[in-house]
C-alpha cells in the first residue's frame, strides 16, 4: 500500500526532527560547553559608560588586554588572565600578591614607560582593552577603540585616580562577572573595616605617604590616589595644610622644599625608590618637622611594599593590609 511504503522515510523525519529539537534546548540550557552562559553571569551586550562616552560590549571577552597600570589585578580576581598586561615600574609581571593567579600563563608585557603602541595591540587581536588606570586622552581613546572596545576611567574621577571599588565593578561587569566583582569588593572592604576596628588610634590620625621629588621637595598623595586612599580608609586623613592644598585635580601634591612643612602630620610614610630615603637626615626641613623627631616616619620599600600600596586593589590592599597596618600601629601607639 502506498501509506505502508512511504512509512519508514516518515518515521526516519520524525526522528531527525525530535534530535533536532533536543540539540536546540541543549545548546540553550546553559551547559558546560557554552561558558560564556554560565548561571549567575551578567548577559551580553554590556554598555558602561566612561569619561570618554560610552563602550558596548557584545559578547564576553576572549582576549583582554590590560594597559592600565593596575587593571591587571581585579582583572585577575576575576579569573580573566589577560593576553597582555602593561605592569607597573618595570615589574616582570602582576605583583606577588596576584603572581599565582596567572595559572602559568605568560602575558605579553608593554613597556611601563612611553606611548602605548597602538600597532602593538592591534597584533595581538584584543576583543576588550582595559585602560582605566591610565591616562587616556580623546585621539589615543578614537585609536584603541577602533582597535577593539576600551574602557577608559569613569567620569568624575583624574587620571590614575579611580578608586578600587569603581574599578573593579567595571571590569566585572565587562567581563561578565558583576556578581564576583561585587562580592570581590565587599570582601576587601569588610578585611578594612576589620583592621580599622582593631586600631581604634588610627580614627582621627593625620598622615600622608609621600615620595620624594628627584628634583628636591616631597609628593604627598591625596585621597584621589591608592596611596592615600589606602590611609583614609583605615582612618587616616592628610593634614589640615595638605587638604587646603588639594583642588581634587591631581592624584599629588607637589610640595616645594620650603612647604615640607605641610607634611607635619602624626605619621608618614615614605616609598624609598633606589635608597632616596637617605636624602631624609639631610634634609633640615624634614628634620624639622616633629613627626620626624619623634621618629614617626615608616619607610616603605620600593618593591615590593610600596608598589602593593600603589596598585591598590582587591589582590593587593590584603598584602598592604598585612604589611604596613602593624607598621602605623607602632608609631601611632602612643598618640
């Protein structure tokens, strides 16, 4: 019959088509073969908006590249391990802090210092450019945004002055991962409160961390920067003559030699940079200055101390935190 003859190529579509159906539900379902789905992930296109304008990011990132100073470290935290990094003060990679995150990957390095070679990214094929602890100016944003989308400093905020939460909220939610990222800053921000509530003598204390000018004075850094952001949270606020000299548009103060005395504080910290801390004895001015005869004064090395508290994010301010809380607490015991 012609019904019977024609039943087996019918049942075979049948079949095909109940396969076919099955594959779709699975390749939406989330599974384990499609990572960019995972539960609890933030859903592409992502918008985020800078001080440039604004960055639509269509899919989740594959190939990041991280030219912000510090942008490696949330970037990281986040389990992103970036193509390509830019790192702070010739370091030969993320700081100690984030070394092992890396998994053994071997990131491109740019040079810490001079332009960014555009050219130099493109090779690398980036489908997300991190540059907010950078300085970004309008033409360099139009060239690495025709490279790939970049993110650049958010507004309200100078170059290089970010704070970590903001940063690191950002990434998260352009690599997906808002969620982490969120959890990312309350747990670096509750590690804070806890040793601000362990040292009772920081609330109220004045104090700076400064580094010194080559060319002679000091270079206080204010709140707008990680240095001194790291002290005000714990407590620790500039003194009253520093504040009055802060107009919020860069991250430091350039204090000539004859305002040393704005830094008369009730601790300092000082980042040796190649044993240039030795310039403090001879200074009159310095000595001068009671934090300094009382001997209040901590002395930070370069690497790796004094770049953990520069780079100031949810990776390093626990190693900053373990490092120099015992250090203030010594020198403001008595205040």
């Amino acid at each position: 019959m012609p019904h019977s003859a024609h039943s087996p190529r019918r049942a075979a579509a049948l079949l095909c088509a109940l396969v076919s159906l099955l594959l779709v539900a699975s390749c939406g379902s989330g599974s384990t073969d499609q990572p960019q789905q995972q539960p609890g992930d933030g859903a592409f296109p992502v918008t985020i908006e800078h001080s440039h304008g604004t960055t639509v990011i269509p899919e989740r990132p594959q190939r990041v590249v991280a030219l912000g100073y510090t942008d490696v470290d949330p970037l990281l935290a986040l389990d992103v391990v970036p193509v390509a990094i830019r790192p702070w003060s010739d370091m030969p990679g993320p700081g100690p802090w984030a070394q092992d995150r890396l998994r053994g990957a071997k990131p491109h390095l740019f040079p810490t210092q001079g332009d960014i070679d555009v050219e130099e990214v493109a090779a690398l094929e980036p489908d997300l450019i991190v540059a907010v602890n950078a300085a970004v100016d309008d033409a360099l944003y139009e060239r690495l945004s025709a490279v790939a989308p970049t993110l650049v400093r958010p507004h309200g905020y100078p170059d290089f002055g970010t704070p970590w939460q903001e940063t690191t909220r950002m990434i998260g939610k352009a690599v997906g991962e808002p969620q982490r990222a969120e959890q990312l800053i309350a747990d670096t921000q509750a590690r804070i409160d806890q040793a601000a509530a362990q040292h009772p003598e920081f609330a109220g204390a004045t104090g700076a961390v400064v580094l010194l000018n080559p060319q002679g004075g000091y270079w206080p850094y204010t709140r707008d920067d990680a240095r001194g952001r790291f002290l005000a949270e714990l407590g620790i606020q500039l003194p009253p003559a520093a504040q009055a000299l802060d107009d919020g548009r860069s991250f430091y103060l350039d204090l000539s030699p004859e305002k040393t005395s704005v830094l008369e504080s009730d601790v300092l910290v000082v980042i040796d940079q190649g044993g240039d801390s030795r310039r403090l004895a001879e200074d009159p001015l310095f000595q001068r200055l009671r934090v300094a005869r009382r001997g209040d004064v901590v002395v930070l090395p370069l690497r790796d101390a004094g770049l953990a508290l520069a780079h100031g994010t949810v990776l390093s301010i626990p190693y900053s935190l373990d490092t120099l809380v015992p250090l203030l607490a010594e020198k403001l015991a008595d205040r």
